[in-house]
C-alpha cells in the first residue's frame, strides 16, 4: 500500500526557469473511464489513454486471471508515468534553449541597428565641420605675406619659406598643426586662377560657398542627411574637380594640327581621362603643381578624354587611365611611373631631351666649343653651382637648337675656375653667356639667381645670328631676309658669294669687318654669305641673268625679296676683296658698297634685275648615312659617360661575341665566293674547250580544249595556220608519235602551230564545221572510228580549212584522185544527195562510186593511217589541196 500512496502524490519536475510540469492522480487507482479521462489536461488525458490501452489489452491477454495482484499493477503504472515524464523534462529543456536563443538574435538585430545609427550620427557630425561649420580660411594673402598683386613665383617662394618655418616636424609651436594646414590652403587658393578670382571679387574662400554662410547657420540648421547625399557634398575633394581636365582637353585634329608641331619647340604633356575615373581625380593635384611648375618654363600640358578621342589613345598606346604622355620632335613616349610624384615625372621628361644637348664645358674644350661657330650657330654658356644643368636651361636649349649650342659649366670646380675669372662670372647667380664669332667678348650677359624663361626669349632672340651668318637653308633665309614688299621701307641683303674653302677665310673676315662697320642697322641690311657649291641653283639664277659678272665667285650681289619665289638683284661691278689688295684698295672697295647700298634704299631707286629663284638647299640635313654615323657616335659617347668600369668588361665581351660572329660570317661568305668562282671558271674554260651544239628549236603539240581554242583557231594572225590530228583514246599513244616525225621538219616555221584532238571531247565541233562547209546544211551520220587519223589544216583568219584522210581521195595521186576530182566538181550540184560526204568515209553504211571490190582491197590499218601525210604537207604549203570554207568557226564545247 504505501507504493500506492506514492502514486497518489503530485510528481515535480523543476526546469532552470523555475517552470515545472504537474502530474496528479486523481485516484488510488489509474484504471477509470473515459468520461473521468476527459476532463483531465491534455498530457494526463494522454498518459490515461496510454494506460487504458496497454490494460484493455492486458485484460483480453489474461482474461482467466482476475485474482491477480493488484499491487504489481499499480507499480508497473508507476514505471511508465516515470519513463514519460523523463521524456517531457527533456523536451522542455531543449524548448527553452531555442527561446534563448530566439531572445539572443532579437538582442543582436536590436544593437545592431543602434550601432547602425550612432555610425550615421558620428560621419554626420564630423562632416558638418566640414560643410557648413568650418571656420572660414580668411585672407590667403595676409597668411602667406604677400600682396594681391604678387606673382605664381612670389607666391611660391613665400609658400616654400613658410613651409619650412610651419612644419610639424620641424618646429614644437602648439599651433604649427594649424598653421601649417593654413599655409597649404592658401597656396592652394592662389594659385588656382579661378578661386584667386573669386576671392578678389567676393570673398570668396571655398568652392561654391561664400563665407558669411555660416553666420545663419545657428538660426536655420540644414538636414545633415540632405547635406550627405545632396549635390554640395563633394566628398571633401575640393580642390579636386574634373572640369579643369575638360577646360583643357584637345581633339585628335588639334594633336594633329597643334601639338606635333610645337613639340619641335617646346615638349608637350598630354594626360588621358575620363568621366568616371576615381584615379583621374586624384591626379588632379599633381596636374596643378605641373602646370605651376612647367608652363612657365615653356612646356605644354594639355589633356584628352580617352572615350571621346579613341583614335588619339590607340595611335599613342593608351592602355590605362590615367596615362602621360609628352611629346618630343613629333614622337610620343608614355610615362609609366606613378603619377602622384612630380619628381619622377620631372626627371622622365629629362630623360627624353636629345643626348648632350647641352655640352659640359671645362677649360680643356671650352676654346672648342667657343669656335664651333661655322655650324651656322651662335654660342651660350650656362653658369651654375648644381652639378647638372637646371631644367629651365634644358628647355631654352631645345627651343633655340637651330640658332643656338648651349654649354654648361659649373661654378666652383677646379676646372672650370679659369673661365669663370675670364668672364668675370659671379658664382651666387645664375649666368648665360652669348658669343658669336669673337670668343673673347660676349655680346649679351644676364646674371639672375633665378632666370626668367621670358628673359632669355627676349636676349636670344635679339642675338640669335652671327654677324655674318650663312645662307644654309631656306629658313636662315627667310629669318634673314624676309620678304617684306609690302613695306613702304626696303629690307636688303648683301650676299658674298664664296666657296667652303680657307683660301676665302681672309674675303669673308673683311666681309665681316664690314658688317661690324656698316652705319645701317640689321633691320634695314643684313650682311651674309652663300657657299656656291652647296646652293648651286641659287647662285645661278642670280648670275644667270643680265648683269652679272662671267664667275659669280668673291662677288657681292644685293637683292631685295619680293615673295618667296621672287626677287629683285643687283650685282656689284666690282670684285671683293683679294689677298693682292692693300688696306687702300679694300677701303675703296668697301665704300663702294656702301654708296651701292645707300642708292638703293632710296624709295625712288629700284633694283634693276629680276629673278624667280627656288627653295635653298638645306645643308644641315643628313643623309640616312650620315644619321647612322651620328647616331652611332652618340650612342659611343652615351656609353662611355654611362658605364662604369665593372659594366665595361661585360660589354666588351659582348661586342667581341658579335665581331666574332660577325667575322666568320664574312669568311664563310668570302668562302663561297671564291668557289662560286672557281666554278664559274671552271665552266668558262670548258665552254671555251668544247663547240657549242646547236640549239634546236623543240615542237609542242597542244590538245584543243576549250580555255585553248581561240588562241589556236579564232585569234590567228594572218598567215598563221594551225594543224591538227584527231584521235581517240585508243589511238591516241600511237597516233601522236608518228604525227610528231611527220611534223617535225616545219618546226622552225613560227607560222605553224600544232595540236591534237579528242574524238571523246571535240566530235560535235569537228560534225558543225563538216556541216558548215557544205553548201546546204544538213545533218550528217558520223562515225567516230572513221575519224581517226584525220588531220586538219585550219586557218583562223580566212576561216577555211584544209582535210587529210587515208581514205580520202585527195590523198592518193591513183583512180581515186581523178575520182576526187569529179566529185568535187559536182559537189556544189549535188546538193540534194544525201551521200555526199560519203567519200571522206564517215558513214559506213554508204558507199562511194568505188565499187564493192575496190573498197575489199583497200583495207587500212591503225598504223598506216598516216603514211601519205607527208605528201600531203607538201600539196598543203604548194597550196593544190582543197580549201573548205566556212562563214564563221563554231564554238567549242566540250562534253
């Protein structure tokens, strides 16, 4: 009984969250009904029909027990409430781990849009600093202490010192951070034109806002979030806009057009872009520090947007965006470092200046250099205390290449003391030198710390000749004597005709002694001198018309350009100076030439002689020879400054691997030759030894086809006959062979042309021009094998041709020829006889007026068909045998 009473209280399950499920027995014993079951809860109405179920069947099992032990019943219950109710705490645990969990996720999503939010607050608050609260930058100029009226370089000479002076790293000031920031902005406001504007007209200090924008911010607080996605956000690139890039783009017709041409002059950079190239932004900064840097030193930057000239970036090899590249004497080269470093983009473009451009000068060369001047070019030297020459030299030197050699000499070297102390040069600045044919004197000196590009322009241009320079070339000409006949003032030019040889050394140095003394300026006569030998068409047609001396050498001719083909002359009546002559005579002779020169600058005066001359010669063009050579001997001296001693020995070893190569290349060669020799001899000697056979003329005979016919048959000239056999396939390897000895003796007559015929593919052609010799048309019955061994002599002009067959009665000089001959007289009167082509034997069911004995005796086989072909050659070229003629050749046709 007390197991009883334990079933009888409730069980308790205690779960972690303090829930628990209750299992109460209503009753001793668990054996009710079901109307008892159904008002129980749900798990003990499961649990009761468990137990119902399992004792329904228990009953019917033991049916004949029923004085069994109640006891042992109610414990077996006790077991299974026990074993379910295992089951349920289980499940119930495994139940509140998954609400946990679904409380854990709700608790991730929860802060996660927190953190969501507080993230947007925090960029929003740190960006409103930048768009609308920002301390304005005030005045650019009282920042960097300049004026308003200072220039790019007063700007920068201030922004550098101030930069050094503000650097964090330079200088513990509290403010350096802020300072510093301040200079950079107003460096980067002044030299942008367009903000520099705007702040000299309104103020105005950031891209697009005015600065008393944020006196009313405090009143009218703007949405951050309006601020961050709309069109005044621009993601803090201020100074970064893409429109600078569009300002400056050019066309493929502008390259074409613009920037090939100045790049003989100046290099040109050209950047490619695009719309929506995050990198192409990026490079915009550095672009503004070229243009700050390079365009006042002469270079040219430009840009080209890729999309929009696709033909400019393929013909220049654009792969990327964004790409550089500068321009140097019509080529392109691409710039393939990295864009953000102005040094490496500086020292790219030096690599691309042509190879010792400018020439360094010490005291052992420096009286070479000086004397170089015969090249037509005057002379600069450049004085600096850098070890190599700046880049604004590099580029004045490339600008004035044609006009000017420019030599580099540097300042406090041992070597280069003794020309410093000679021109009494100042080792603090920067020095260029102009020399013309004196060496000792400079004709033009500038002494800055920082020489302007404009100022050197300005001096060279003012002494870019020699004082007597050399027509060398259509330019010189044109820069020396332009044509100005519109001008109310005449321009001459006084001309010294002489040749590139020292015997006239002493006539051009008085001829330049007069130019120095000449009392009219350049700009109303201009001496100068022409070589005979290298502008011969010149010179001719200024001594070829009338007034002109018989030998136009050590001459001086005057003339005045009208146009560029046209011009006006005068010759001097007499000769220039001569070794022979005195000091007196020279004198008398050189004021001739003034009293020439002052007649004819009258307006009244008039040049009296005409003459249409062409383009001079240019005597500083090369030859691919001579660029070879001079490349060559660039490459030689580039080599020698650039290698040391340890890359020497390697490249030695090369050069000899390749003479190596080189010379036994030439040996074998060489080689060859000599046996190609011998042999060549050797088959003279034998030619010489033996007699030469005469060289027969060969016979070809051509098959009539179709793509052949017109040549054989329709196209003949007159006079020409062609010949032809008519075989089969059977008799075609016999046949051929005796044809070929028949014909063989009229091979040399070009007027002959032979051939053979296939039955198998010409028989219809051969049945049409049967039919067409007759005098009415009909159709004929033919046989093929009777054919054979036909030969036809057929001429294409005349149309007619000519028939040979063994059974023809032509071919045979018996019975059958008079036969023949009957036959023939009564061939055009017969025309309604259906035989009447029966006597060539085509139709072997007809016969002839032979009898039937007479055709048994005359049997012919293969082999003998042609036996009387010779003869009948001989009747063909005496002209007896009969010509059948035709109204027109028919077509061929093969089957």
């Amino acid at each position: 009984m007390s197991s009883l009473t334990s079933l009888s209280t409730p069980l308790m399950v205690n779960t972690p969250n303090k829930n628990y499920f209750r299992i109460q027995t209503v009753d001793k014993c668990p054996f009710k009904s079901s109307a008892t079951t159904a008002s129980r809860n749900p798990l003990e109405k499961i649990i009761a029909l468990s137990i119902n179920r399992r004792s329904r069947a228990g009953r019917i099992d033991v049916r004949n027990k029923e004085n069994e032990n109640y006891e042992t019943k109610c414990l077996n219950v006790s077991k299974v409430v026990r074993v379910i109710n295992f089951f349920f705490v289980d499940f119930t645990l495994f139940d509140n781990k998954i609400q946990m969990m679904k409380n854990n996720l709700r608790n991730i999503v929860s802060l996660a849009r927190l953190s969501l939010v507080l993230a947007t607050l925090s960029i929003v608050i740190q960006l409103l600093p930048l768009t609308e609260a920002a301390e304005p930058l005030g005045n650019p100029y009282e920042i960097l202490g300049v004026s308003r009226h200072s220039t790019i370089q007063d700007i920068r000479k201030a922004y550098k010192h101030l930069v050094k002076e503000w650097h964090p790293d330079k200088t513990d000031h509290p403010a350096a951070e802020n300072k510093f920031v301040e200079i950079i902005k107003a460096y980067e406001l002044l030299t942008d034109p367009e903000r520099r504007k705007k702040f000299d007209n309104y103020g105005i200090t950031d891209e697009g806002m005015p600065r008393q924008r944020r006196d009313t911010s405090h009143v009218n607080m703007p949405d951050p979030l309006e601020d961050l996605f709309g069109g005044n956000f621009r993601f803090h690139f201020q100074n970064r806009d893409i429109t600078l890039f569009h300002k400056m783009s050019i066309s493929y017709r502008a390259f074409e057009n613009g920037i090939v041409s100045k790049s003989y002059r100046n290099p040109q950079f050209i950047l490619f872009y695009s719309d929506w190239c995050f990198a192409c932004l990026q490079v915009e900064p550095t672009w503004r520090r070229l243009m700050d840097e390079l365009e006042p030193l002469g270079v040219g930057l430009a840009t080209a947007h890729a999309e929009k000239e696709p033909a400019l970036a393929r013909k220049l090899g654009i792969h990327s965006l964004p790409c550089l590249t500068v321009t140097f004497d019509g080529r392109a080269s691409v710039y393939k470092e990295s864009l953000f470093s102005v040094q490496k983009v500086v020292e790219f473009l030096r690599s691309k200046f042509p190879y010792k451009l400018v020439q360094n000068i010490n005291e052992n060369n420096v009286d070479t250099f000086l004397s170089g001047w015969l090249d037509n070019r005057i002379r600069a030297l450049v004085f600096e205390r850098r070890e190599s020459v700046r880049l604004r030299y590099l580029l004045m030197a490339f600008h004035h290449r044609d006009r000017v050699a420019f030599g580099f000499v540097q300042v406090g070297k041992s070597e280069t003391t003794s020309i410093t102390l000679k021109y009494k040069v100042s080792g603090d600045l920067d020095t260029l030198l102009l020399f013309n044919e004196n060496s000792e004197k400079p004709v033009a000196c500038v002494s800055m710390k920082d020489i302007p590009s404009e100022t050197m322009h300005n001096v060279i241009a003012n002494n870019k000749f020699l004082t007597l320079p050399r027509l060398s070339n259509q330019a010189m000409l044109n820069s020396v004597c332009p044509p100005e006949w519109q001008r109310p003032r005449k321009r001459l030019c006084a001309i010294l005709i002489s040749q590139n040889s020292p015997l006239h050394d002493a006539a051009r140095h008085k001829f330049r002694q007069a130019a120095l003394e000449s009392p009219y300026s350049i700009e109303r006569v201009r001496y100068t001198y022409v070589y005979k030998e290298t502008q011969p068409e010149f010179v001719s047609a200024l001594s070829s018309g009338e007034g002109s001396p018989l030998e136009p050498l050590l001459h001086i001719v005057i003339i005045w350009r009208r146009d560029t083909n046209h011009l006006k002359y005068e010759w001097l009546p007499n000769g220039w100076f001569v070794t022979t002559q005195g000091d007196a005579q020279w004198n008398e002779t050189r004021q001739g030439l003034e009293q020439t020169i002052q007649r004819l600058l009258r307006t009244s005066e008039a040049l009296p002689y005409a003459a249409e001359v062409g383009e001079l010669t240019d005597e500083h063009a090369q030859g691919t020879v001579g660029r070879l050579i001079g490349r060559a001997l660039l490459a030689v001296d580039y080599l020698s400054d650039n290698l040391s001693k340890e890359q020497l020995l390697p490249l030695l070893s090369v050069l000899a691997t390749l003479l190596l190569i080189g010379a036994a290349g030439y040996g074998m060669s060489h080689l060859l030759t000599l046996e190609e020799a011998s042999v060549q001899a050797r088959r003279a000697e034998y030619k010489q030894n033996t007699k030469p056979l005469p060289t027969q003329p060969q016979l070809r005979l051509h098959e009539v086809r179709a793509e052949k016919y017109n040549g054989l048959v329709r196209l003949l000239k007159p006079g020409c006959r062609t010949i032809i056999l008519l075989v089969d396939a059977q008799s075609r390897l016999k046949l051929l062979p005796v044809f070929h000895r028949a014909v063989w003796p009229y091979r040399k007559n070009k007027t002959l042309m032979f051939g053979h015929l296939s039955l198998e593919r010409g028989l219809e052609w051969y049945k049409k021009i049967l039919s067409l010799s007759l005098p009415e048309q009909r159709e004929l019955n033919i046989n093929p094998k009777n054919c054979v061994g036909t030969v036809l002599s057929l001429n294409g002009h005349r149309k007619y041709f000519c028939m040979y067959h063994a059974k023809h009665p032509e071919c045979s000089k018996g019975k059958g020829f008079k036969r023949m001959e009957r036959m023939t007289k009564q061939l055009s009167l017969r025309s309604d006889d259906a035989e009447a082509g029966a006597f060539i034997g085509f139709d072997s069911s007809s016969d002839s007026d032979a009898s039937y004995e007479e055709a048994r005796n005359d049997v012919l086989y293969q082999d003998k068909l042609l036996d009387g072909l010779p003869m009948w050659l001989d009747r063909l070229f005496e002209g007896s045998t009969h010509r059948y003629y035709l109204n027109y050749w028919p077509d061929f046709t093969a089957k």
